[in-house]
C-alpha cells in the first residue's frame, strides 16, 4: 500500500516501532519504520510518500540516485524507485539472512548474509552482478574507496575487490575471525581481528604496514595518531606510522566505539 502525502509534514513511523537509522543521497532521506519505508524531502524535511515493504525489515534504507535499497530478515533486498513509488519495486533472494543496511557506492549497491556471501548488484539499473563467496558469515557491512570494496569475514580475511568486476585485487589474513567492519582512511585499511589485534594495511596492495596486538576496535586516524579502543574500555593513541602505543584513556563503562572513517 503506497501513501502519497504531498506537502504533509508530520510524524514519521509511531511509538513504539522498531526503527533503523536513515539513508540518504543528495536530496532524499529514507527511514524504516516497523515494516515501511518512508521517503523525505532531504532540504526541507516534506514526506514524499510511504511504502509497505515485502517482510520484516533488518536495516535501514541505503539511497542510490534512483532507488532506496531494503534487506530483510529473509535475506530478500527490495529496491524502490524514488520518483515513483507505485513502480513494482526489484527484488532479490540472496542465500542466507542479512541483517546489515547494504552499502551504495555511487553505480554498485552490495550487501553481505550470513552464509558468508557478498552480493554486488548496479544501483541505478538493479540486476546482480557478481557475489563473492568467503569460507565463514560475514557479519559487517563493507567498506569502500571507489573503484574497490573492502570485505571483512569471520574466516579471517579482508577482501579486495574491483567493485566494478568482482576481481579480487588482494586478500589479507588477520589469522583471526573479524567481527568489526573495516575502515578506510586515505591511503591506509584498517581491521581488527578478534586477537585482538588492529592491523593496519596499503589500501590500494594489501601489503601489512603494522599490527598492534590488544586493540579490539578502530575509531579514526588523524594526521599522526590512530584512535582505539580495547575490550577493557581504554581508548588507545596509536602513532599512525608504527601502530606503537603512545597514549591510554580509561572512558566510561558501556562505551561503544564508532568508527569514523572521514577523517
């Protein structure tokens, strides 16, 4: 069931729905709440319409120009036009559940499932691609410096592939499950295997630059310091060329670590 509110401004979802975070382009902002999808003006806050999704939602919307992309709990993705939401939406059955927003990088979308594939499809055409099939589930979203997406598993390899082609540029062996998603900041990729250990990669070859055992998590990297944290609660300043530990900050109990990849 579409509604279509015009210039209505108002409430999006009701309480006590679960909810999952936005998704945005250059003038859209999508939100999921219980089981639809709601589509905002981006500028000035007006609901374009709503739509009734598939089944059970697990994440929030990922925008392409185009299309406002959906996982659901099947591991089914549905993608809705934005311009015209009585359009059919496109749909896909991946093998095995997803429970990650999937990740748009300009013309590709891709997603991963627990069955440990990765799936790449167009963004503004949907059709699949190519899938990528590690040996263990894959439980982060990937990142992605274009032309390249950078896939992280639980068999303890992070994934290099032309996001284009699905060729695999390189892989890396943390030796360890990863369960953390990875980052890249500039030139560098930054991992975290469950080690712990942080490892710090070239982007563009793969080839190791440093590892610091008893890093849990990446947060940021800035012009020469790497931030962290352990699984004891201390945020870690890592000098960013060595990976050696320069500074210790115990924080409060409960802290999660956020990953800020921009700068």
């Amino acid at each position: 069931r579409i509604i279509n509110l015009g210039s209505i401004a108002g409430e999006v979802g009701k309480p006590g729905y679960p909810a999952f975070g936005p998704g945005a382009n250059a003038d859209f902002l999508g939100v999921v709440s219980g089981s639809k999808l709601y589509l905002l003006n981006r500028h000035d806050g007006r609901l374009e319409w709503v739509r009734q999704l598939g089944s059970a939602p697990s994440s929030g919307p990922a925008l392409s120009d185009e299309y406002a992309f959906v996982a659901l709990v099947t591991g089914r993705i549905e993608g809705y036009k934005l311009d015209d939401p009585t359009v059919q939406p496109w749909y896909y059955q991946s093998k095995g559940r997803t429970f990650l927003r999937p990740t748009t990088t300009g013309k590709i979308v891709s997603w991963p499932t627990t069955a440990g594939y990765l799936y790449a499809s167009r963004a503004n055409d949907p059709g699949v691609l190519y899938r990528l099939e590690t040996n263990a589930d894959i439980i982060t979203s990937p990142a992605a410096m274009p032309p390249y997406l950078y896939i992280a598993s639980q068999d303890g390899y992070l994934y290099c592939l032309d996001e284009n082609t699905g060729d695999e540029a390189w892989r890396y062996s943390t030796g360890y499950a990863i369960d953390s998603s990875p980052a890249i900041v500039g030139d560098q990729a930054f991992v975290a295997s469950s080690e712990p250990a942080l490892h710090a990669l070239d982007a563009k070859t793969g080839a190791e630059q440093w590892t610091t055992p008893g890093v849990s998590h990446f947060a940021a990297r800035g012009k020469q310091r790497v931030y962290a944290s352990d699984r004891f609660g201390n945020l870690l300043v890592l000098d960013a060329k060595t990976g050696n530990p320069v500074g210790r900050l115990s924080v409060s109990e409960g802290a999660s670590t956020l990953v800020n990849d921009q700068t």
